[in-house]
C-alpha cells in the first residue's frame, strides 16, 4: 500500500503561520527535511521527536516531491 502523505501533513494558518507541519504537532516538514540534508538519520530524528513516526518523516520527503 502506498503512503498517503496528506494523512501525516497538516497546513493551518494557526499553526506555525500556516506552514505545514507534522499532523498533531508544530514540526515543520521544512525541519524534518532540513535534518535530513544535513544528514540525520531516521533513527536520530525519532529519538529527537518521539511524537512523530517513521511514516511521517517518510511523509515529508514525499509532500517534498510534489
């Protein structure tokens, strides 16, 4: 089954100005990607952020693409 990324992300003016965010948090996809490019593995930002899931990062990567 292929991942829906609009299940995990969430765009509200209030919150975080309406910049999308990881559904049920405030974290930015433009962090978890930053992260990524800076080279943070999987595994380091779930310790960083245990409110989040793999399917989320995965989720970003993917609202990314499109």
């Amino acid at each position: 089954m292929e991942l829906n990324w609009r299940e995990h992300i969430d765009t509200n003016p209030g919150v975080m100005l309406g910049k999308p965010v990881i559904k049920g948090t405030r974290i930015p996809v433009q962090l978890i990607l930053e992260k990524i490019s800076l080279g943070e593995s999987t595994e380091q930002l779930l310790r960083s952020y245990p409110s989040i899931t793999k399917e989320d990062i995965q989720s970003c990567l993917l609202f990314d693409k499109e």
